[in-house]
C-alpha cells in the first residue's frame, strides 16, 4: 500500500479509470438552462413579470452551482484507476477540486494486498425535520437514500491510509477571492471511508458501472455475493456522533452558537433545553475550567 499525491499517479493508456458521468451532468444543466429560457420568454410574451423574474433566479441559481459542472470537466474528475498491478483509490472529493494539489489524496492498493472484494447495496433512512421559524419541531418525515458501495477487505497495516482519510475529512477549505471578498467552500462529499481497520468502503456513483470493475478485479481478486444492508435514522446519527460533536463544538467555540444550535436541532431532534445541554457539554468537555456564558440572541 502507497500513498502519493494525484499528480504522483503515473497514468498509462491501458488503465481503466473510473470517473463521475460528464454526459449526464451536462444533459441535466442544458436542460434546466433551457427551462429558464423557456420560461423566460413566455414570461415576455404575455407580459407576466413574475414569470421573467422566477426565470432569471432559476438562471441565477444554475450559475451559483456551476462548481458541480466545472467539477466534471476537470481532470481530478476520477474516483478509482485500475490498473495491471492493483488499484488506485483517490478519496478526496472531486468537487474540493480547489484544494491544495500537494496533499497526499490518493492510495494504492496492490491486488496482492486484498483479500477480498464485494458489492453491497445500502438503503439509509433519513430523518427529515419540518421547523418552524422558532426552531421547533412541526413533524417529521423519513426519506430512503439507495446506494451501491465497493468493499475491499485490506490485508496489512492500514494505519497510514486511517490517518490520511482522517486529515483530507479534517482539512479546513482555502479561501477564494470573489468581487465582493473572499469565501471558502467545501462540500460534504466522502467517497471513500475506512471500516474497522481493514474495510476499504466506495461509494459507486461512477462509471463504467460497479459491475465493470468487478469484473476487472474477479481475475485478481476473489469475490463475495453481493450483500444488502440497512441503515435506521436512528444508527446513521450514532455513527456520525464523533464528527458532528467535532463540528458543532467549533461552532460554539467560535460564537456562532445559531448555527450550532440549529445543526443540533437538526440532526437530533432535540428541544431548546436538550440542545443547550448538548453545546454546554461539548464546550466544558473541550475546556472544563473555561465555559462560556450563553448567547441568548
């Protein structure tokens, strides 16, 4: 097992890489582009204001979220290159294209190093908060994510790849001039996680699909059946805990104690005074002998 950068990753023509679909994204925004036109010009037809002004912000709107677009016409625009001798695996984001390229992102796994490989189909329950605009809770709703995830059992020390997945998930975004400041953007985008300690987990919204890179591997690796596997709302929260107390704990810490008791509400369902508790105790766990007095704005 090798770690490297990406720029580190010799490529050959008789790879197969497989990355995000260009096609479908591009056929997506054309088409919501053409819609905005579309709707646009009705709007001028018939004289109907509101029409011309709903078709400029759904413009507006596609333009705010090119990032996701420019994404897929980038070179880092790839998740797993195979090759004669194992596989590389790049699990930063291809959407934080705009981090720093110096950072190790990408491993190598030869195919000598795994033991075994297999698909596994995942639904996730999510719970899904209506609020009100006091925070309070006005129902709730349970929404299905489906996903197809690669597993690759590891064979050796994975202590290197846990420690470089828990620095790139870690890593703070760098800031970027815009006409009106400076901003940074990182998306919430894991792709690659490490299981235990040998569960090399992809999540598969590439292609060639899943079944191609099987494929490829059934000659160098051996393959389970495919697996199925549930998640309730209730354990996707319990395994999220540690990096959302990490994350609200720096909102608190850094007096945006809205936006950390909003997440609060959010994730967990809590009322006021159960999301009060759970900031209290985060900030004394982090400095017991300095708690801040509350912002009640």
């Amino acid at each position: 097992m090798q770690l490297m950068r990406e720029r580190d990753v010799p490529a050959n023509e008789h790879d197969r890489v497989f990355l995000y679909s260009r096609t479908n994204v591009a056929v997506v925004y054309a088409l919501l582009f053409a819609g905005s036109i579309a709707l646009f010009v009705v709007g001028v037809r018939h004289r109907l204001v509101p029409l011309q002004l709903l078709a400029l912000v759904y413009a507006a709107l596609l333009y705010l979220s090119k990032r996701f677009l420019v994404a897929r016409f980038r070179p880092s625009n790839w998740l797993v290159r195979a090759t004669e001798s194992g596989v590389y695996v790049k699990f930063r984001s291809y959407l934080n294209y705009q981090f720093d390229p110096d950072n190790v992102t990408v491993v190598f796994v030869p195919y000598r190093e795994i033991a075994t490989g297999r698909v596994v189909r995942e639904t996730i329950e999510r719970l899904d908060l209506s609020m009100r605009l006091d925070g309070s809770r006005n129902g709730r709703h349970r929404s299905y994510q489906r996903r197809t995830v690669a597993e690759l059992e590891l064979i050796g020390d994975t202590n290197l790849l846990a420690a470089a997945l828990l620095e790139e998930n870690a890593r703070q975004a760098p800031r970027e001039k815009r006409w009106y400041g400076s901003t940074s953007t990182r998306a919430n985008h894991h792709p690659v996680t490490l299981e235990g300690a040998a569960r090399l987990r992809i999540v598969w919204d590439c292609v060639p699909s899943i079944k191609r890179f099987f494929v490829l591997l059934a000659s160098k690796v051996k393959i389970e059946p495919i697996a199925s596997r549930g998640w309730s709302a209730e354990s996707v929260q319990e395994l999220d805990r540690p990096g959302f107390e990490r994350r609200i704990g720096e909102l608190a810490r850094s007096g945006k104690m809205r936006e950390a008791r909003l997440e609060t509400r959010l994730h967990f369902a809590y009322d006021d005074e159960q999301t009060e508790r759970f900031i209290e105790r985060l900030l004394r766990d982090a400095s017991p002998t300095a708690l801040p007095k509350r912002n009640t704005a």
